[in-house]
C-alpha cells in the first residue's frame, strides 16, 4: 500500500513542479527576474523531492 502512495506522491510532485516552471516563464514574460529566479529555485527543489519519492516507491516495490 505504501509503494503506491509514495508512487502518486511523487507523480503530483513532478506536476506541481512544471506548474512552478509555468510560472516562472509567467514572470519572465513580466520582465520580473527576481521572482522568475526564485520559482526556478522552488521548482528544481519539488522536483528533486519528487524524484526521491519516485526512488523510495521504487524500493518499497519489492
């Protein structure tokens, strides 16, 4: 049970990353580079999160 809530946690991470890209290319079209750069950082952060809870549903696989 709990590989595949790990598996689902990991899927809505890696989503809710691109949503942070998104918006960052959002504010980049604004000329609003400060805040551009500070999503770039909160999205590369999801989606290492993202990618160990995609690792650890790996390893409760077996």
């Amino acid at each position: 049970m709990r590989h595949y809530f790990f598996e689902v946690l990991s899927i809505l991470l890696l989503g809710g990353s691109l949503l942070f890209f998104l918006e960052c290319i959002d504010y980049l079209k604004q000329r609003d580079y400060v805040a551009s750069i500070i999503l770039l950082l909160i999205g590369l952060a999801v989606i290492s999160v993202g990618k160990e809870m995609a690792r650890l549903a790996l390893a409760q696989k077996d």
